[in-house]
C-alpha cells in the first residue's frame, strides 16, 4: 500500500471536530465567511445596477445588468483555474487562500465606494480575490485525508454546510442593509464578514498541519525557470486583455458596449476552457488510469457546466422576476426580494444531513456519481418547469405568489444536493496529484460558463416573458439530464473508483 502524503498522515487520527481533523473547522469557516461575502455582495448585485440613480442604483437595464452580472460571476470562477496553478507551482494553497481573502476585503470596501469606477474596480479585485481562494480551500479539505479514508465523503459534506450557512445569512444581512438602507452599506457589511474569515483563518492555520503550505516543487531548474516564464507571460496577457480594450476605446478606434463584452467573456471561457482540457490530454505524462479519469472528468464538467446555468439564475432572472413580478410578503409581513436567495441555503441546511443518510442508507445501491449528477440536471429542469407555470400569470402583469419560488428553489436544491459536494469529492479523487489545484480550479471553470449562461438568460429577461424563458430552460436542462442517464455506465468505466 503507498504512503499517504504527510499532511494526511498527521490527521488520519485526528477526530476533533465532530470525528474529522480539527483543521476541518478552520477551512469551514473560512468557506462559511467567504461565501458570507460573495452570496451577500451576489443578493443585491444585479438589483444595484438595475435600481435608478434616484434610488442610489447605477440605473442599467436590464441587458446591461444581466451581461456585468454573469461576466463578473463566471469571472470569479474562470480565475480559479489560473489561481490553483499559482498555488500549485509558486505559493502553495495555504498562502493563495490568504492572499485571496485580503483581494475580497479590498474589493467589498470598493463596492462600498459611491463612485462608479470605485464599483468596477471592486468587481476585479474580488474575481482575483474569489480566484485564488476558492479552489484552493477546498483542495487544503481533501489533503486533509488519507487516501481511501471513509471520512473523505462527509468530511466535505460538512465543509459544504459552511458555504451554505454563509449562503443563507448572507442576503438576509446584506440584503436588508442594502435594499432597505443603503447600497453601498451592504457591499462593506459583505467585507466585514470576509474579514472575519481571514483573521480566524491566520489564528487556525496551525492545525492545518502541513496541508497546503508548500507548492509541487520543481524537479528540476529549467522546469523552475519554466514556472516563473509561464507566470510572468500570464500577467501578460492579463495585462494585455483588460488595457488593450481601454486603450483602443480611448482612441475612439471601438465603442465597448455590454454585448462586446459578454461575448468576448464568452470566447474567452471557450478558449480557456478547450486549451486548459486540450493540452491535460495532450500531455504524455499520465499514466493509463490517469487518462481515462480525466475524459471522465470532462464529461462530468459539461454536465456540471448545465447544471449551473440553471441553477445560478438565482442571482439573475429569478431574482429579477421575485423584485417584478412576486408579491414579497409572508403572511401579510413585506419583505425585501433579494431574502429569496436564501432559499437555496436553508434548503441544504435541512435536507443534506438527509441525502447524506440516504446515501449511507442505500449501502451497495447508492447511485454512482454520474447517475447523481443526471438526476441533478432533470430537478434542476423541474424547478425550472414549476416556475414557468406561475410565470404565466407574471408574464400577463400580476404579481405571482411567493409559493412559486419556494416550490422552484426546494426541487432545485434536491438537485443541487445530488450533484455538487459529490462534484467536490470526486475531482479530489479523479485529479492527478501533480495538479491536483488547478485540476479544482478546472472543475470551478464549468461553474463559470454555467454563471456567463446565467447571465445570458438575465440580459435577455426584457425581450421575451418569464414563461417562455422559464419553459426554454426546463426543456433544455430536462432533456440534456436524460441523455447523461443513458452515459452514466460508460463514465463509471473511466472513473474506475
């Protein structure tokens, strides 16, 4: 039998928090602050840019807001695969982490600006921020374990309970302080609690053992030569992609509009997502099982990819139809629209002790993982289905139920439950170690096509009725979730778990 890596032999006995290592606790609550952050700056994000100056919005359209909305939300994660090869080859996943969480500081007090170019600057320093923090943290939780620990599964399941208690404070916070007092208030209330994270964080990195804190050391000076080449040509081109537009702008040589950005955003994620997966097969130094796990992980990422284009419509089109369209009160008590992104969080609260038992239940029959994630797709085109239903009466200018949105995001969280902290786990176990942090930031990069899809579905909120937009995305989701169940033998063949 191999060795387990060092850091997973100094918390294979370790079972202080709740039977897992007690670094376990530190990387929760530092999700748990982190997604505080996003999900809170996410509840009012498109409803600040849509709401008018009068109201102390930036007054865009709905086109407009729907394209900055998914460029920045599939931004965030698009960033993660840069960020886990940072990790990987020059700081290791313990420094990115940290280095992340102080970008997303600085960029919610940017937010928290009242001046538009203080708002674009924020949103670029917390893509760079969410970049190198998110992928990481969630490698540092699978190394952890020792390979073959049974605790693995669950150890990230209550990993993902942090992201969703985060998920579910968030916009009851931000939200309310920024609908009901002040915008720019709840962009720094999302900073504040970012800081929170980072400060447990550096007081906890002890018990993290040795996870995380070294880069893959170069196994020679030319490949050591070769890292620093590829980091400094990869600011480069940063460089190059966000000051060429400007300065062509400048000259009056382009007009840049919403449109040309969302599909430079789009061709851009295409042609990072093909050269990042074209040049994993290319290479010739995987072994055989290697190889076939990462044709399986393709598969698993568009489906992935799918799933998130419905799923993230949260922030968008949902959310769009809940401020529009939706008769915000609970028993007669009002209540502010973005409180609906809530949902999906209280919903994993209290269903994902349940699904995890089920699993455990189920023993020998527990679905595979790509059977899971074809079960997540058709929930997800279900939810979608039941709110294209309600929409009819929203789309003929009557304010529809909240029930709605309760029915929609219950049945969509059922799926999210059967795909993404499975999702988590198993890109821990398929990745091949030399890049086992770019190979989560390749799984994170589906999750930013599916936001730059969300966003598409949100810039065109104004041109055709929720029904018909709703009903488009329940076919599409429900049968694409159908033919992945006819694939899921063949996929369990690569995997090879």
């Amino acid at each position: 039998m191999a060795t387990p890596p060092l850091a997973a032999r100094e918390t294979v006995s370790d079972t202080r928090f709740f039977g897992h290592p007690r670094g376990l606790a530190t990387l929760f609550f530092t999700e748990m602050w982190e997604r505080f952050s996003y999900y809170g700056m996410r509840a009012i994000l498109i409803l600040f840019m849509a709401a008018p100056v009068s109201r102390g919005g930036l007054g865009f359209d709905a086109a407009t807001a729907g394209v900055i909305y998914g460029l920045y939300t599939s931004m965030v994660y698009l960033i993660s695969v840069p960020g886990g090869w940072v990790a990987d080859r020059i700081f290791g996943q313990r420094r990115a982490v940290l280095y992340g969480g102080i970008l997303i500081i600085l960029g919610q007090l940017s937010l928290g600006l009242p001046k538009l170019p203080f708002f674009y600057l924020g949103l670029g320093l917390l893509v760079a921020g969410t970049g190198l923090l998110k992928s990481n943290v969630s490698t540092i939780v699978g190394q952890l374990y020792a390979e073959g620990d049974v605790r693995r599964d669950a150890g990230f399941s209550i990993f993902y309970m942090g992201i969703n208690l985060g998920a579910f404070i968030a916009p009851l916070a931000v939200g309310y302080v920024g609908q009901r007092i002040n915008w720019n208030l709840g962009f720094m209330l999302a900073g504040f609690g970012m800081t929170i994270g980072v400060i447990q964080y550096v007081l906890g990195r002890k018990y993290l053992g040795t996870a995380g804190l070294h880069p893959v050391p170069a196994e020679t000076p030319e490949a050591r030569a070769k890292v620093r080449r590829t980091a400094l040509l990869g600011m480069a081109v940063a460089v190059l992609l966000i000051g060429a537009p400007l300065i062509l702008q400048a000259a009056g040589i382009i007009h840049i509009t919403a449109a040309l950005i969302g599909g430079a955003n789009g061709v851009l994620l295409l042609a990072v997502t093909v050269a990042v997966f074209g040049s994993l097969l290319a290479s010739k130094e995987w072994t055989p099982l290697e190889r076939k796990r990462l044709i399986a992980v393709i598969a698993l990422f568009i489906a992935s990819m799918l799933f998130w284009s419905a799923y993230e419509q949260a922030g968008s089109t949902l959310t769009l139809l809940a401020d529009r369209s939706t008769d915000n009160s609970f028993f007669g008590i009002p209540f502010p629209s973005s409180w609906y992104q809530s949902l999906d969080a209280i919903y994993v609260i209290v269903f994902a002790p349940m699904f995890a038992y089920l699993w455990i239940r189920l023993g020998r029959y527990d679905p595979s993982t790509p059977l899971k994630f074809a079960i997540g797709l058709v929930l997800v085109g279900i939810g979608f289905a039941i709110i294209a239903i309600g929409a009819v009466r929203a789309s003929a200018g009557i304010k529809i139920s909240p029930w709605w949105l309760f029915a929609t995001y219950f049945v969509q969280v059922c799926g999210e439950l059967c795909l993404s902290p499975v999702g988590l786990s198993v890109i821990s176990q398929l990745a091949p170690k030399k890049v086992a942090g770019l190979m989560m930031g390749v799984w994170f990069l589906s999750i930013s096509l599916g936001d730059y899809i969300a966003g598409l579905f949100g810039s065109a909120y104004e041109k055709y009725s929720p029904q018909a937009l709703f009903s488009i995305v329940a076919a599409i989701t429900i049968v694409l979730g159908l033919i992945l169940l006819l694939l899921v033998r063949s996929i369990k063949r690569l995997m090879a778990l």
